[in-house]
C-alpha cells in the first residue's frame, strides 16, 4: 500500500540522517500543504507523500504501490514552476535550486521508469518493508545499499 511504502521510506531516510519534515499517506491526516509564494486560496498546493532534507538539498517524494504516472506527470508541473520550487525552498530551508524530486514504489520498473529520467532525480524500490534499491543513489547516504 501506499502507507507501507512512505512509512519504509522515512525509516530509510531516517538511517541515512535525512530529516523528514512532513509525510502524508491517504487517511493519515497529516501532511504539510505547501502553497505558491503569495497564494491565499485554501484549495490549491501540494502535499508530498514526504518532504525531506539533508547536506543542503529537500527532496520531494511521491510514493505509491507501483509506478503512477500521474504522479510523474504532477512532478514534472511542480518543477516547472518557479513558485513552487521557492515554496519548496522557504518549508525546508533549502536554496530552491537544490530541491530534489523522485518517486517511491514498491515495484520499480526500470524500463519504464527511464521514459521518465528527465523528470525524474531519484527512485526508491521498497519490498517487504525494506528499501532495496535506490537510483539517484548519490543523493542519499544510505547503509546497506
């Protein structure tokens, strides 16, 4: 599910030193809604499945059971907007440019997944609670992999 994949993800990061600074997951009710710069409506923002950061760099995950390319097509908008990358920037502290943006899964699909590489800074493989295999390796000081 959805749940077991974020929730393997932040413990991973957690090993790797990242903080986590917000995560949702549906029903979790938790969550931090980011907004554009000078936005005052209620309905419109992001919340990703788990805001993180580390060495200088945020990184925005969307997690789901299996490769979702609404969720590619949703991080390709988000870094196509210079509003919401500063917004990015000013939650977690970090120079705009250093924000980072990825996927969670926990059927990594490597073939398709490379269709995707240009929108893509890393993926995250889960499987049976445990992050198995990481591209975009470079991001994350991890143990074990």
């Amino acid at each position: 599910s959805e749940e077991q994949v974020t929730k393997s993800i932040i413990d991973w990061l957690q090993s790797c030193s990242h903080r986590v600074l917000s995560y949702d997951y549906p029903g979790s009710g938790t969550g931090q809604l980011i907004k554009p710069l000078g936005e005052m409506r209620k309905s419109v923002g992001i919340k990703p499945d788990i805001l993180s950061s580390s060495h200088g760099y945020a990184f925005y995950f969307e997690n789901k059971p299996s490769l979702d390319l609404s969720d590619i097509r949703k991080i390709n908008e988000i870094r196509g907007s210079k509003e919401m990358i500063e917004a990015i920037g000013k939650a977690t502290g970090v120079v705009p440019p250093n924000v980072r943006f990825g996927i969670g899964t926990a059927n990594l699909d490597g073939a398709r997944l490379k269709k995707h590489s240009s929108v893509l800074d890393f993926a995250v493989s889960v499987e049976s609670g445990r992050v198995l295999a990481v591209l975009g390796a470079e991001y994350f000081s991890a143990p074990d992999l």
